[in-house]
C-alpha cells in the first residue's frame, strides 16, 4: 500500500447565514448531549440502579470500565476513516450503531448481560462526540473556529454531566435504568435525522491509512483500554490486593510500549512519538493532565461526600443547575475573548478559581448541605470551563503548524489527558478519601471512652431509638454503640473529604505558581533579547 498523502484544501466555502449557522449549533449541541447523556447517566445514577441489575456498587462499576476501555482511543482511527471513506457515510454510519446499542439497552435485566452492551456503547459514542465538534466547526468562519467553535463544543462536553444529574431523577420515577435509555434512543434517531437532513461540507477522500495502523491501534487501544479499566475499578477492589490490576498494568506498559517501538520507525505514523515527547507537547499534556486531577474535586469530590451524607441527584437538584450556569458562562467568556496570547490568563483565572472554591469545601461538616456549596462549586465549574477551551486553542495551533498529519497524535494527548486523566483524578481522589477515613476513624476511636459522661450520654440517646422494641439493657447497648459507630464512621469520611479538598487546592495553588514563574521568566527572556538588538538574533559566523 502507497503511503498517506494529504488530502487537498477543499475549496473555500460561502459565509453561512445567521439562522442556517444556528440551526448547525442547535445540531451540534444535540449531538453532544446524544453523546454526553450516553456516557454518564449510568456514571451518575450507580448507587439507584445496582438494585435493579441485582449488583453491588463495586459490580456496578464494571459498567463504567466496560464503557470507558474502547472510548478512550477508538477517536485516534476514526480521525482517518473519516478521512478515508467520507464523512458523510460516516456520520450515518455512526449514528446507526449508537442507535442500536441505545435500543439494545432496554432489553438488558443484569449486570453480566449489560457489560458487553455497555462495551459496544462505548465505542458507538466515539464517533458521535466528533460529530458534534464536526457541526460546530460547520458553524462559525474560519476566524472563528478555534475560539467560538471550541469554546461552545467543549462547554457542550463538560455541561452534560450536570444535564444528566437534573433529569435522571425524573426519569428513574417513571421506571428502572431502562427508562434512561428510553430516551438517549429518542435522541440517537432524532440526532440521525438531523445528519441526514443537514449535511455537513463534504471534505475531499484522501488515502491516509496505512495497513501499520492496523498494527499501532490495536496495541494502543488494548494498553489505553486496560489502564482505564484500572483506574475505574482500582480503588473499589484497592490497589495491592488484587492481582489482575498488576496483570493489566504488565500488559498496558506492553503494549503502549509494543506501539510506540513501531511508530518510532516509521515515515508516516499514526502517533508521532517524537513530536509527542517534545518538551512543547509533554508541557501541554502534563498542563491538561494536572487539571483534570483537579478537577476531581467536583466530579468526585463534592458529589462524592453528598452520596456519603446520604442525599442522591433530586436533592442536589438546584445545585446542578448552578454548575450548569456556571459552565455556559465560562464557556461563552472564552468564545467571546478567547485569543492565543490570553490562554496564560485564562488558566490563571481558572487555577485562582478552582483553589478557592476547594478551600472553601475544605471545611464542611455532617451538616453541609448542597445550599452551603453553592458559590464554591460554582467558582470550580466557571474555572473548569475557563481552563479547556485555551488549552485546546493552544494545541491545536501548535497542530496545524506542523500540518494535518499531526492532527491524530494530537487528538491522542487530548484523549489520553482528558479520559484517563479524569479517571486517573477519581481514582487519587478516592483512594485518598478511603486512607484517610481509616487514620481519623482511629484516632476518633480513641477518643471515645465508654467512663466518659458525654460518651455514654450519646449512647443513651441512642439506643433510645430502640427502646419501645428492646427490654434488654445489654442489645440496648449493642444498638447504641452499632449507631455511634455509624456516626464516627461519617465524621470520618467527612474530614478525609476535608483533607483531599484541600490537597488539591494546594495542588492547584502549586500549579498556578509555577505558572507565574513560567510566565515571569518568558517576560524576562523576552527583555533581555530587546535589550541587546536585533544583533543579537542574528548568529555570528566565526572567522576562517
């Protein structure tokens, strides 16, 4: 097979009307939340269908690995099928498939029949987020492509976690988990007739794959497939007890390594392992990784310790609907302000923002409730929204310097920081949660002496509870002491929340300082080479 060539500039199209560019938003949105809602209204509602598949939490979660192993890589060969045969036989393909595992979802009643679905959904889904980012590059001009296009798709992602949170309550009310997909069906055949009604500008064929992909993609989507199913089940079954997370990670580093060994030798790769190992692009995949660490304090955090309070979506309602205002505004902000030499600022403002609302959480008690979080959790979605929009503007400048072949191993760090980094920051945050519950559980227990009149005070309330159904003092006491049990159990966890609040708001204070510094010394640079003239740019030959 002749090696890839690029694909030739298609010609210029006629500026799109206001109303016909809207209706492509309007479309992309759609798509996103097809997408979106696909993806995280079974993350979201965990605890409220195990029930109905017969499950515990840990099980449950398989749901989750199942969904994520094929979804965190299929994006990097789509990207050249879609070049290769067309996008719009693409898009209806697509769409079809995602349909069809939607359909397959109502007729699934437990957990080891829904995984292989759950598999197929997640590589159904894949090509559906290109989609939305496809419609809503459709809709503005090239100017404004990498400011409003990006901005808008990227709030689309972020805001639908939120959007699954408001409306799976009502749903669950008119039935179990099939319910949920009841509707993402609804969506998929509403978001396929929209494809085919509003085609997008067909982009010319262009012979880009290489049969060595179908080597690399394999080894990448087995060694990114097994480090997500890592990072979503790690802390459920912990980190050093169970053997197959040694075993996964053994293989991952194979493979992801396998992979890399045949891209390094190759003219045309799928992955340009030396231009991804730059010091350029690492910066910008530890910048994107590092933030989605932070960002577990929302995702996993303060959701996280309502769950353990014992309020679930309907009672967190308002507060979603607050992080969702908060992501649109930020969202819209770098649509309207977005430029290359603004993208420091805006992840100044962002870190500022996501350190201070996670100081703020780190003081919550028994009796925090969602109306207490309210502005924190805000301050963290609008910086969340402020941070991703300038980062992928920056990468993909940075991208398309190098030319359109660079485009894939772009997409991959974006992937790889942005799906496993997200489960790379649940997990750290969980794990430290479940540490750190054990150190305050003990040292609350050793505070608590039975000769102590507070103590047995409380226990007397206690196992008041029971009074009307016990006679005998000493069950009466079990009672009482399994109750306060309990309460340590929750205090506890509420000061290990505290304690990872905190640690990533120092995390975050840490990577805006090395931010500032990072920008203090390209200023001095930037002097110190004005100071000396033009002179001093040119190179000096030496003399013969």
């Amino acid at each position: 097979m002749s090696g890839p060539s690029s694909p030739p500039a298609p010609p210029a199209a006629p500026p799109m009307s206001t109303g016909r560019s809207t209706i492509y938003i309007a479309a992309s949105v759609l798509l996103w939340m097809t997408q979106g809602l696909g993806m995280n209204l079974i993350a979201v509602n965990t605890l409220q269908i195990q029930g109905s598949l017969g499950a515990t939490l840990t099980e449950t979660s398989w749901l989750i690995a199942a969904y994520m192993a094929p979804n965190v890589s299929l994006t990097i060969l789509l990207t050249k099928i879609r070049i290769q045969f067309g996008l719009r036989r693409f898009a209806e393909l697509s769409l079809i498939i995602f349909a069809v595992t939607s359909l397959l979802h109502l007729v699934i009643f437990d957990l080891w029949t829904a995984l292989p679905i759950r598999f197929l959904a997640g590589m159904a889904a894949a090509p559906v987020s290109t989609l939305g980012f496809l419609y809503m590059l459709e809709a503005f001009p090239p100017a404004k492509k990498l400011t409003w296009a990006v901005s808008l798709s990227l709030t689309c992602s972020a805001a639908t976690p939120m959007v699954a949170r408001v409306i799976s309550p009502v749903l669950l009310d008119l039935g179990q988990w099939q319910q949920l997909y009841t509707l993402e069906l609804g969506l998929a055949l509403l978001a396929f007739s929209v494809v085919f009604l509003l085609p997008l500008t067909p982009l010319p064929y262009a012979k880009v794959l290489h049969w060595r992909d179908f080597i690399t993609y394999p080894l990448v989507a087995i060694g990114f497939g097994l480090l997500a199913v890592v990072l979503a089940l790690g802390r459920f079954y912990w980190w050093f007890e169970a053997p197959w997370i040694g075993i996964c990670l053994a293989i991952a580093a194979l493979c992801i390594g396998g992979a890399a060994a045949v891209e390094l030798h190759r003219d045309t790769p799928l992955l340009n392992i030396r231009w991804l190992t730059s010091p350029e692009i690492a910066t910008l995949a530890l910048t994107l990784l590092i933030f989605r660490i932070v960002l577990a304090e929302q995702t996993s955090g303060a959701i996280g310790l309502f769950q353990t309070l014992g309020l679930l979506n309907e009672q967190s309602r308002t507060l979603y609907l607050i992080l969702l205002a908060a992501t649109l505004a930020g969202g819209l902000i770098c649509g309207l302000t977005l430029t290359l030499a603004r993208v420091p600022l805006f992840h100044g403002i962002a870190l500022i923002c996501i350190a201070g609302g996670a100081v703020m959480d780190g003081h919550a008690t028994a009796l925090t409730r969602p109306e207490t979080m309210y502005f924190s959790q805000a301050l963290i979605a609008f910086g969340g929204a402020l941070f991703l929009p300038p980062a992928m503007h920056s990468g993909l400048v940075k991208t398309f310097k190098q030319g359109p072949m660079f485009i894939t191993s772009f997409i991959a760090v974006f992937l790889f920081t942005q799906s496993i980094g997200g489960l790379m920051g649940s997990a750290l945050f969980g794990s430290l949660v479940t540490l750190r519950e054990k150190v305050h559980s003990a040292h609350l227990v050793e505070q608590i002496q039975l000769t102590n009149p507070i103590v047995a005070d409380r226990l007397h309330t206690l196992a008041g509870a029971y009074h009307p159904l016990l006679s005998d003092p000493q069950q009466l006491m079990t009672e009482g002491m399994a109750l306060l049990s309990q309460q340590v159990t929750r205090e506890a966890t509420v000061l290990a929340y505290n304690d990872a609040f905190l640690l990533l708001a120092a995390i975050a204070s840490a990577f805006l300082a090395a931010l500032g510094l990072h920008m203090a010394y390209r200023r001095l640079r930037g002097r110190l080479d004005r100071s000396r003239g033009p002179d001093a740019l040119i190179p000096q030959s030496r003399p013969t």
